[in-house]
C-alpha cells in the first residue's frame, strides 16, 4: 500500500517508519482540520517552572494570548504577541504560516483558563488547573475527556484528518508528573521552552506533587484520567478524549512535543486502538533537543506511535528573534510542528520548508511591524 | 448564470426568484457546514408566551435539550426529548435526518444558557437573556455580534457555504420586540410553535417591553444592536454577527422562520453588502401558515432577500406527533427548514422530500423506542 510512497525532504521521521508512511500516504494531498486546546495550570506561575512569559504570573496569558493570534490575527488580552524573555516571538508565528499556506480550517478549544480568551472557543466544560503541588490538579478529568471524545468525533465526521495541539505554559511540568504517574516515564526526560531546561526544579515539584498525591511512579498505568486529575492539566485530558473520538474514524496528527507525548500515553492507555492511526506531528528543534530525548519517551508509551518532523532551521533567518529556535529556545508548541507538517501533507510534499519559512518571515514582520 | 437552472419539486421559492436561483447555482451540489445557536431568555418563563415545554420553567431547557440531541442523538439536561404539549417532537428531528442524509458537519453556539448544554459547544462569551419586559433583554450586544463575526469568517473559511439556525424559546417574542424597535415591522406578523398564536400576550408584551425601554416604533432603524440589547435575545445579536461575517466570503442559508427574519433584519441594518450572498431557509408549514405571515415580514426587510422552502408533508405519516406539523403546530426550529434545504443542495437535487421523510420515521422510532 506504501510502496513507492516517499517522504519529501521536508519531513523525517523516527519510530515506526511503516506505519509512518501508511498513515502519510492514505492522507497524503488531502486537508485536514487543525485545532488548538489552550488552559492554564497555576503550576506555570511558581517561579522557573516556564519561561513561556515575562514573568511567572504572565504565563497564564500565554495560551489565551497565543489562541487570538491564531483567530484574530492578533492578540487582545495582552498587549504584543506571546514572546520568551529575550523577545523570541510564540511558535504561533510558525504555526499561523502553515495553516496559511494550507487554507486548512482552525478551531480553538478551550480546556480550563483562568484568562480567558476574546474570541469565540469551543468550550467543554473546564476549568483551570491548579498547580499540581496541590495532588488535585484537575477537576473532572473524566468529564473533559469525554467532552473531547465527542469533539473529536464532531470533527472527525467531515474532515480527513484532524490535528490536535495545545498552548499551555507549565505543560511540560505536567506532562511529566502525568507520565511519571503512569510509569511511561521513569526519569526527567521532558523538554522546556528555555535552552537552560530547569529539570532540578520540575523533578523537585513532580516528587513532591506526586507524594501528596499518594501516588507511587507507574501507579496510575492502567487509570491515566486519575494520573491527569491528580498532576496533570486540563489540556491532557481534553485532548486525549479528542484523539481517541477522532483517531476511530480518522488519523489524527498529535502536534507537539514532551507535553503531547503525556497526551497520547494517556490516550493509548484509554484506548489502544488509537494506535495505527495517529503519529506525533513535530519540530526538527524538538527531536534535535539535547535537553530532552522524545524518542526515548514515545519508545516507554509505545514502539507504533511514530514521530514525524518537519525539518524547519531558522539558521539562516535574518531575525535573532528566529534565529533563537536553533540556539534551543521554543522549540515547540501551539501545534507549529503538526500543522507544518500537515501543510507538507496537504500540498502532497510541493510545499517545502522554504516556502513556509517566507511566510514566517512575511508574518513576523507584519506583526511586529517591521518594513 | 441561472440559465437552464432549474429547482426541484421538493424545493419552492416567496420573493425575488432571481436572486434565489443564482445563490443555489453556486452551490448547488457542494456540501455546507451546519450551526444551530442555541439559547435562553426568560422571556419564555412567562405563563402563556411559549409552548416549547411542558411548563413555562421547563422552556429554557428547549434549547439545550436540541443542542444535545443535535451532537450526542440524545439528551443529558433533561429526560426525553423536547416536545410540545401533546407530545408533539421538537422539529430538531428533521434537522438530524436532513444532516444524516447529507453528512453535514455540525457545531453548536451557545449564545447564552442559564441551562447549559451537556456537550463541547462553541462559547461567544455570552450570558442568557433577561425578560423583555425589563428592557434590558441582552448583556453587551456588541460583543455577542462581533463574535458572531469572527465565528462567521472561520466557518466560512474552509466551507462553501453557512447555515446558521436557532433554538431558543420564547424567541419569536423578542424577534418581534427587535423588528418592531426596528420598524421593520409594524404589527404582530409573527408565528408560534402552537396553532393558537397567544397574539394578544405577545404584542402587550411587546408594547410594554418598548414602553420601558423608552423606544417607540422604529426608534432603532439605525441601531439594531440598541433594539436587540433592549428587547432581543442573545440568540439574534451572535447569529447576525454570523451572517455578516460569513457571508461577505461564502453564501449563507438563514435556517428559522421569524425568529431568524429577525436576524435578518440585525444583520442586513448592520452591513446592507450580505444581501444577494443570503436566502431564509424554511418550511412549507411556516410559509402556509394562517396565523402569520413571514412573506410580508421579509418584504419589510428587504425585496432582495428571498425564502427557499422544502416542501416537507407529514399528512401521510402513520405517527400523530409528526401529523401534528400539518395542523399548525412547530412549523419551524433547531434549523429543520434550513437543514432540509441544504440537505437536498448537498445533492444536487436527488433527495426529495420523501427519502427525507423517510429518515425522519427511522429516527422517530428510534428516538421513542418504537418497534
């Protein structure tokens, strides 16, 4: 069925190469439909856990923030765009260009802010996280899970492909003591929007965050939505209900990095049979991340979810801004690595990296007004 | 353009032909996306003003009771379907047939609950509508429009074209409080769920609900946002957003009866360019109907915006809860009249009023668990 299917330059990938190019060559030419599940988690305003805003009480706009760029074109509940210390601007930037290119549809799903966002969301319940030091992280996961079970079903029924993604500052904290939880993970193995990964501190708060919780490493293998209630965040929850309502009827791109990764263990765990028709939709800077090792952690979730990248290099870009991606700033987020390569997907391979690096640059002066 | 175009017996036209016919050619055959925004005023818990609902309390759950069986097949706020006195099923079981037959997408707007719909919905930040009699029927009217229209230019993104619709009781009150604040309408031309229109409550309620908002007939020709802040519902201010902002990029299929000429109205006061790219899709039974007159109700809003209705008979149904439609009872809701219009343009003609019939009974019994 694959045979004589080749993966263009602009794309790799690691894993289960197979069921790669299955997927890839049954979407292949075709759109899909790209959302983005943004929430806050309190655990993203104690001091060094994220760098994704100025100032640790900052973090909570970041995902809100980063939705009404994706919907408006710019953002209203704060001033700017979504920026790391340093002015390196949200990996919104890439994301926005793909789905340009791609004229591929978006919807914003809001899982639990505590800011709320100034455009219209999907809602599903949620409320914000607390911070997971509390061992009560997540109020109803069941019922966000659900709620995103029938959202992916929703989106499932006219469209050949979903994407899901997520903004949410603190997630790879969570993500971490979710799968820690579950045992997938046994070691800080996550990544972080900073080059200077502050993994003594996260190791710290997801020890101490799992102790209050009463829970052991691997205890939560076979109840994962009791993992997500107890250290993870909203967004996990949602998003692994909208993977398996969708991943049924249609392969599904998980676009992100370590933070998705908790996301699809959850969702494995929920519901195997996801497995054959979903891949992690990601960055060359992710895969590359010396801080991080996400083969080694989609290898502990499961040996037949593979990860696709997008071989985007920001080296030659005449903004430090992007050029600080290759320096290890970002990396990921707000889906920029799935719907990159979703737009590779859709234009069956024509569009390249260069292409959407243009578009990148065309975008990022047009919103920080450079001429 | 419309030269040999010819529309189908299942189909029928009121007003400018013309136009009709060149909206329908140019989607003809393509498939569109279906939204039904949903709501509540407690304009409804007024004894006597509505029969959508066993008692004037229960109205409220009408509408979030449709939006759930629109995405789940069955509702969760409430036991059973919505139904009017005498058992009488809510018109949201033509709208899942005609959806089912042409495989539609569907999203749900929640402009505004006090019963808030057990299911992902799209949020426009709104809250749900006060008595008309306080004159101060909607929250921030301006931000439920403006919403509206940014939901508008997303769905129009990625679809040929928009059928907005409404579930909302006790709404063709407050559409007749916003078209006469508008002078748009003069007289109470509009319709009811139940063929004893309580005429004489709603036009005292109306003139009262006027009187204390300080607006006399026509007072808000020119600011359609102060009619329906006033005496509207949430339902109207976010659907007209809609209009306006889809239709500037793709055709869209007004799906209601009077409650969504009122709509029209907002829409068409507040950018007059949507006119020529929009129709009222509809239902024989709401255009026969004895005890209003939607024709005239459009004439008084533009010549240039004309009613598509499917010819749908229950006459011949072996269930009485559906012969009930053809003795005046529904007609009109849950965007049953536009659905089945969109249904049959999905297919370029072939389904016909009686395959959709069909589907209909197949729910029918399946919804009431009948052999």
């Amino acid at each position: 069925m694959t045979d004589g299917f080749e993966i263009p330059p602009s794309l790799s990938v690691k894993g289960n190469e197979t069921i790669a190019k299955e997927i890839l060559s049954r979407i292949w030419g075709k759109k899909g439909v790209f959302t983005c599940t943004v929430g806050n988690t309190l655990t993203s305003t104690i001091p060094g856990v994220s760098d994704a805003g100025d100032t640790p009480e900052l973090t909570l706009f970041t995902g809100p923030a980063d939705a009404e760029l994706l919907v408006l074109g710019k953002t209203v509940c704060m001033k700017g765009i979504p920026i790391n210390p340093g002015g390196i601007p949200t990996p919104g930037t890439l994301t926005i260009a793909a789905l340009n290119l791609s004229g591929m549809p978006r919807h914003i799903i809001n899982a639990g802010c505590k800011v709320v966002p100034n455009i219209p969301f999907y809602d599903v319940g949620g409320t914000y996280g607390e911070s997971i030091t509390t061992g009560k992280a997540v109020k109803d996961p069941e019922l966000l899970f659900e709620r995103g079970k029938v959202l992916g079903e929703l989106f499932a029924k006219d469209n050949n492909y979903l994407i899901v993604s997520e903004s949410i500052a603190g997630g790879t904290t969570t993500a971490m003591a979710t799968m820690m939880a579950m045992g997938v993970m046994r070691e800080n193995l996550v990544s972080s929007s900073s080059p200077k990964n502050p993994k003594e501190l996260k190791t710290k708060l997801v020890n101490s965050a799992l102790e209050t919780a009463g829970i052991k490493i691997g205890d939560c293998a076979k109840d994962p939505l009791r993992a997500v209630g107890c250290v993870g965040d909203p967004m996990i929850a949602v998003n692994a209900g909208m993977i398996v309502g969708a991943a049924k009827h249609v392969p599904v791109i998980v676009g992100g990095g370590t933070q998705m990764a908790a996301v699809i263990a959850v969702a494995v765990a929920m519901d195997e049979s996801v497995v054959g028709n979903i891949f992690q939709g990601t960055t060359r800077w992710l895969v590359n991340d010396p801080n991080s090792d996400i083969e080694k952690i989609m290898a502990g979730i499961h040996k037949d979810v593979p990860i696709v990248y997008v071989n985007m290099d920001y080296s030659k870009s005449p903004y430090e801004g992007l050029q600080a991606y290759e320096w290890g700033y970002i990396k990921e987020g707000v889906g920029c690595g799935g719907s990159s390569v979703a737009a590779i997907i859709a234009s069956a391979g024509k569009l390249t990296c260069e292409d959407i690096l243009d578009e990148v640059h065309r975008l990022y002066r047009q919103i920080l007004g450079i001429e």
